[in-house]
C-alpha cells in the first residue's frame, strides 16, 4: 500500500500549522505522520513526529506510549466536544472510535503502513475534516514564539551545570525549565490547555521554593526563569486569560512578587479551596 498523499488525507484543506481546536490538532499531527517512511517502524515515526529521539525510545518507549496517551485524550475532549453539538453521531463516533483503537494498540514494532486503512481511509479524514469546521477554535499561539522559546530554554541549559549555584536553586530552575518545556511541546496536541497546565505545575514549584536569600548568580538566574514565563505568557495570551494561578505566576514573573504569598493569595480564593 502507498504512502497516502496530501489530497488523499484531504489534509490540504484546512491550515496545517493550526492548532486552534483538538480536531485540527489531530488531523496535523496525523498529517505529519503521513510524511514518514511506510516502511519504517510505528515506534520510529511517531517518536519523530512528537520530536523524540527514537534511538533513546526504542528500548524503553516509554515517553513515545505517554505521549500517544496524551493524543488519545485529546480524541475523547474531540469527541466530547462533538456530544455538545447538535449533529448525529454517526458522522463522527465511529470514526474517532477507529482512530482511538489505532493509536492505543498500536503496535510500536510493526510496519507504519500496517495502520495506513485506520487512520488514513477517506471517511475517516473526511469526518475529521468536518469536525474540524463545527467545532469552536480557540485563541492561536504564535508556533515561531514558542519556537524561540525552546531555543532559548537549550542555551540556557547549556550552562546550567557551570553556575555557581545551590543545589536547591538549580533544582528549581531546571523544574521550571522543563515545565516550560513541556507545555510548549504538548502545544501541538493539546493546544491552549497544555499551556495552561504548565503554569499551574509552575505554580506550585514557585509556592515550593524557600524565601532564603538569594546570591547574585541565583538571582540572576532566576529572573532568566520569570523572564522565560513572562514570554510564554505574552506568546499564549489568548488561552490563558483569566486564569487566577496563571496570573499569579505572571506576577511572580514580572513583578517578582513573593513566591509563597502570590500563590497562596490566589489559592485562598479558589472554589471549594478557599474561604
């Protein structure tokens, strides 16, 4: 069986850098996934399509099956979303079903191309395609922004291990830095919520972190880390507005405001957690 083109995945139809909403992000990351070698390992390919080095994963592919977990989420959020619609579940169900069963057993050993009739038929993209159209898009992130962004977290990671440094300090700079990491990464499958979860992970790292004073190399460092947030934050603007611990962070960030107090005042006023 050939590798399915473009046209045939009727994935020319619609922005293939949009991840506004999950059926765009499904039909962008199969679309990459489309691209790859039919001949080559399910495991290979979809490491390369989630930017993991498959050498690392081969062994233990560990990170690849976390990450297909996560895809799989976003299947259910899409077909949820789909439930809340007015239109007949015919047009969509089983098509999310036959894509969910794919990715969940698929078997990491086997050839891609075995999986080519699952996710690739033309009812198939044609029923994501619709359920890319119905259902409502969220704000979009700049993917160049976020780009910088992780180009920046690689340099500073560069010269982690050189800093003069406390141990609890470097702990909690690399915290963030993966937290950062990670939001923009997911980005592409998980669109705005990812972002928004990696803000509220940060949160509870910055509530985490003794008030002890802070050398001048800590402290510099450390702003390099507020200052990576303050970014994030201007780059995903439209999905995280309105978000309280979001806003706390971006305090934290901007103002270098007390840790512990910013986060703890937000916290206090959450439903069923506050007074």
């Amino acid at each position: 069986m050939s590798t399915p083109s473009r046209s045939e995945n009727h994935l020319n139809s619609i922005d293939m850098t949009s991840y506004t909403n999950p059926a765009k992000r499904l039909l962008s990351v199969l679309g990459e996934a489309s691209q790859k070698n039919p001949n080559e390992a399910t495991g290979k390919v979809w490491s390369s399509v989630f930017g993991l080095p498959w050498d690392d994963n081969r062994a233990d592919p560990h990170y690849v099956q976390r990450k297909l977990a996560v895809l799989r989420e976003e299947i259910d959020l899409l077909e949820l979303q789909m439930k809340r619609t007015a239109f007949a579940p015919e047009g969509y169900a089983q098509y999310l079903d036959r894509v969910r069963t794919t990715i969940s057993k698929a078997n990491l050993d086997a050839t891609w191309k075995s999986y080519f009739q699952s996710l690739y038929s033309p009812e198939v993209q044609l029923s994501l395609l619709w359920c890319s159209q119905v259902i409502a898009d969220e704000e979009s992130v700049s993917m160049d922004d976020l780009a910088d962004l992780l180009a920046t977290i690689k340099a500073f990671r560069a010269n982690i291990d050189s800093l003069k440094i406390s141990e609890p300090v470097r702990d909690f700079i690399l915290r963030q830095l993966d937290l950062i990491e990670q939001a923009i990464q997911e980005y592409p499958i998980r669109g705005g919520a990812a972002i928004r979860d990696g803000f509220h992970k940060a949160a509870a790292v910055y509530a985490g972190m003794e008030d002890a004073p802070l050398s001048n190399t800590e402290a510099e460092n450390v702003g390099k880390v507020n200052g990576l947030f303050s970014r994030l934050g201007k780059a995903a603007d439209g999905v995280i507005k309105a978000d309280k611990l979001v806003t706390a962070v971006l305090n934290i960030a901007e103002k270098s405001a007390p840790a512990t107090k910013a986060i703890a005042a937000v916290i206090d006023k959450l439903p069923g957690i506050g007074q």
